[in-house]
C-alpha cells in the first residue's frame, strides 16, 4: 500500500511493503547520507530526526513514520553546511566518516533542545552513536564548538 511520508520538507509516495525507514530512505528516495551498520538499533549509524528526535531508522518501521517530519543528513544542510556540519569539520571530528551523519544528526537534536549542554549532557544523548574509529574526544569538541562553547 502508498503512503506518503514528508523527508526534508517533501512529500515522497511509497510503498513500504513492511520495510524500514532507513531502507526506504536509501533505496527508494536514494538518501545515501543515512548509513546502515548495525541494523539492529546498537550503534547510531542511521539517526535521523523524525519530529525533532533522533531516531534509528533501522527500527522505525516506514508505515509508523507517516505523518511525522522526517529530517535527514540531507535535509540539515539544505544551501549550505550546517552548523555542526562546519563544527566537524573545524575540530577534524571524524576519521572513517561512516558514523558521522549519524552522530551530526544526534548532535544536532541535542543542541536544539539544549543549546549549552555540559560534557555530561553531551555524553548522554550521544551514548547511542558510536565510532569505530574512537573519534569521541573530537565528536564532543565539535559539539561544544557548534554550541558555542569551544
Ligand atoms: S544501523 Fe541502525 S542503529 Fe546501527
Ligand atoms: S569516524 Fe569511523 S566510525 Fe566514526
């Protein structure tokens, strides 16, 4: 059955034959930016805002996000980098890259809702995104830098 569901402020029709939304990203809608790794909702990978949160899209079945504003990597840097974008890229806060959409996405919810968090606050909400390649101290420069506070 066609559902519609609003990513980065359009409205795509498809059809989720009981997929999840990170398979309906990247094979349908061809949003490359949201990763698959785990799959099984452990390592952060494929965040992606779904009315503002963070939310693995491994999990998230497509049909449960109708009707909700999906935001991707994509989306956050619409025109140009977003700010924690830029972040990253100043404190050099990636080393493979594979995690880092996720982790931006992650960041970037935590700043909207806290836009001075301390180390601690920054540590929690990000417990969920993990790095291989242990870029964890750059990760938490760049948020503080994105905030304002680096
Ligand atoms: S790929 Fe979704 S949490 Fe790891
Ligand atoms: S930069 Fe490689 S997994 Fe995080």
């Amino acid at each position: 059955m066609e559902v519609i569901l609003e990513v980065n402020g359009e409205r795509h029709s498809v059809v989720p034959s009981g997929r999840r939304l990170l398979a309906v990203l990247r094979d349908d809608l061809e949003l490359l930016g949201t990763k698959l790794a785990c799959g099984e909702g452990a390592c952060g990978a494929c965040a992606v805002l779904v009315d503002g949160r963070p939310v693995n899209a491994c999990l998230l079945l497509a049909e449960a996000a109708v009707g909700h504003q999906i935001v991707t990597i994509e989306g956050l840097s619409v025109g140009r980098a977003h700010a924690v974008q830029e972040a990253f890229v100043a404190e050099d806060a990636l080393q493979c890259g594979y995690c880092t959409p996720g982790q931006v996405v992650s960041a970037t919810a935590l700043l909207e809702r806290t836009p001075a968090p301390t180390r601690e606050q920054i540590h929690e909400a990000m417990a969920g995104n993990l790095c291989r390649c242990g870029a964890y101290p750059k990760i938490e420069r760049a948020i503080l830098r994105a905030a304002g506070s680096a």
